[in-house]
C-alpha cells in the first residue's frame, strides 16, 4: 500500500462529511461502520483483508466508550473446528433458541473469567510452543483442560495483512422517526507499530479478548450461529500504544495534518 491508497481514501471522507447526516444504510449494531462501507461503494464483507485499499476501516460514535475491535479469529487446534467442541463441552442454552448452546467469555490475560457459574477460563501464552492457550478450570481451580490454542504466527498473520494501515472515522448520529442518520466529521490514519508491541500489550491486560459463539435472533440466518470465534479488541484511549499517527483530520474545524 502506497501514499496514494492513503490519499484515495482522505479524498473518499472528505467526500462522505460534506453531505452532512446520511440516512443509516443499515439497523443494530454495526450501523455507523456499514453506512460508511456503503457511501465507499463498498460490499459488506467479513474477510481477512483490509476493508480499502489496504487499509482497515473502524467506525465509531462521538461518545461510545465501546473498544475498537481489532480482528477475530479461530482456534487453530486441536480439533477442527475446535470451537464446536468448546460449545458442545461448556456451551449453556440460549435463552430464545433452547436446542441451540452457546458459549461467550471476555478475556484478559490480567484475570480469570467466570463461565456458567461452573468454569473458569484463563489466557496462557506457552512461549516455548508458541502458542496461545486456553485454560479451562473448575471452581476449585484445579485444571480441567488446557487444549484449545492459536499460534501466535497466526495471530501475527492477521495482524500484518489486516492492521499495517488502520483508520478510524468519527461519526455523529440523529434519531428522527422510524430512521436513524450519520455525519462523519473526523479521521484518523494510524501505522501498526510491532507484533511484539501487540503480544506485549496482550500479556499486560490492555487488549482484551471475547470468545463469542452465538446465535442470529433475526434475519434469514435466524437461528443459526454467529461469531464463532476469538475478537481482539483495544480501547480507544490507547490506540497509540499500539499504532503510530499518521494523518487527522477535523472536517468540522478544518484541522488537518501529516505526522
């Protein structure tokens, strides 16, 4: 990706924050990002590339407290897919689809998660292996299981191809009846620093991790699972300990520049 992939998209926002409020494209969650997507003329899409040109596109709202999802992925082993076992073992009813278990957790390499009442599930890093394991304890803390694993390769795979290039754009929003608009008013353009700057931040509890397997409670895939898988997410206060600046720009105050 080149200075011209940066420029395309600088143009593309200045673009999109002169029209003002834009008619959400979309509803629930998601929304701010995929009105965005859809004024870039771009397809929805969940692939293991960068949303434009190289570079990762997060939305957010001026006040969400909500941390920047970073990028998710599966399980590598020991089973395939080893998530089906994890729900299958320690997954719980869903409260509207009862035949139909699932599993959720949030992360943190700082504490143990509490798990169904029953387990609870803690992130270990075997450096020798290079891995990332999963560790299933009972209430009493004795080990149940410690099986499930990513390889750091291929969290550090993820992180190179998606994340070289990131770019948050801040949006505003308006509720009027039965609709819900945008203004996006500011960007910024962010460099990936390490992958040993990402394990470090991992290791000391900033980045948190959601093990999410779910089910879609509308729409034509309702019923069926969702999310099947390992988010990474970073709060937005300390997204420069992970990426250098690049470029902002304040269309409201007419601020702009090049780090």
């Amino acid at each position: 990706m080149n200075n011209e992939d940066i420029q395309r998209l600088i143009i593309e926002f200045k673009r999109i924050a002169k029209k003002r409020f834009i008619e959400s494209s979309s509803k629930g969650v998601g929304a701010i990002g995929l009105t965005f997507e859809s004024e870039l003329k771009k397809k929805q899409d969940s692939l293991y590339f960068p949303d434009y040109y190289g570079i990762e596109i997060k939305c957010t709202s001026r006040y969400s407290r909500y941390p920047i999802s970073l990028f998710s992925i599966s399980f590598d082993g020991p089973t395939f897919p080893e998530i089906n076992r994890l729900i299958e073992k320690y997954g719980y009813p869903d409260k509207t689809f009862k035949d139909k278990k699932i599993l959720f957790a949030d992360l943190n390499f700082k504490k143990e998660t509490l798990v169904d009442n029953k387990y609870i599930f803690k992130l270990e890093i075997d450096k020798n292996e290079q891995k990332l394991y999963l560790v299933v304890r009972d209430l009493k803390t004795n080990e149940i299981e410690k099986k499930s694993f990513v390889y750091l390769d291929s969290i550090y795979d993820h992180l190179n191809l998606k994340l070289k290039k990131m770019a948050i754009i801040y949006g505003s929003t308006k509720k009027e009846p039965n609709k819900e608009l945008f203004r996006y008013y500011k960007i910024k353009i962010y460099g990936l620093i390490s992958k040993e700057k990402f394990l470090d931040l991992l290791i000391n509890g900033t980045i948190d991790v959601q093990l999410v397997a779910r089910v879609h409670k509308s729409g034509n895939r309702e019923g069926k699972y969702r999310n099947k898988n390992l988010i990474f997410q970073l709060p937005k206060d300390d997204i420069t300990k992970l990426f250098k600046e690049i470029y902002v720009c304040d269309y409201d105050t007419n601020f702009e520049r090049y780090y």
